[in-house]
C-alpha cells in the first residue's frame, strides 16, 4: 500500500484542499476559492469553478432575502404606525 501512496498524493491534494474549503464555508468562511492554489486537474478545476459558481448564487440569494427581510419589517412597522 505504500507504494501507491506517492501515487496518491497529487489526486488527493486538490480533493483535501476542495474539502477543506467546503468546511470552511459551512463555517462562515469566505466563499470562493482562488484559483491557481492549489492547482486542481482536469475535472476537479471544472468541480471548483460548479463549486464557486454555486457558492456565488447562494451568496446572492441569500442577501437579496435579506433585503427583501429588511423592506417587509419596515412595510409591517409602517403599516401599525396609524394604529
């Protein structure tokens, strides 16, 4: 099994750096990962790149409900203001 270690390594680099960042996120963490370090081949780079443009959407998503949260309690404070 140790022969195939070394094998290993360069395959399992970028998938530990993909899951490393997949727990940072989860914990609050900046969203998307720079390219270029580490280097990921072939269809992990194309995971990455899904990865980032997922994260980006869920970014986006999520601050436009918390806008459109913002604009319903004022809506709601405005409406009881007469009462």
């Amino acid at each position: 099994m140790s022969l195939q270690l070394p094998k290993a390594r360069p395959v399992l680099r970028p998938v530990q750096a993909l899951q490393r960042h997949a727990a940072a996120v989860s914990a609050g963490g900046e969203a998307v990962l720079p390219p270029g370090r580490p280097r990921f081949p072939g269809e992990l780079e194309s995971l990455r790149i899904s990865l980032n443009e997922m994260l980006g959407l869920l970014q986006s998503r999520f601050a436009a409900l918390q806008a459109s949260e913002e604009r319903f309690e004022l809506a709601v404070r405005g409406s009881t203001d007469g009462l």
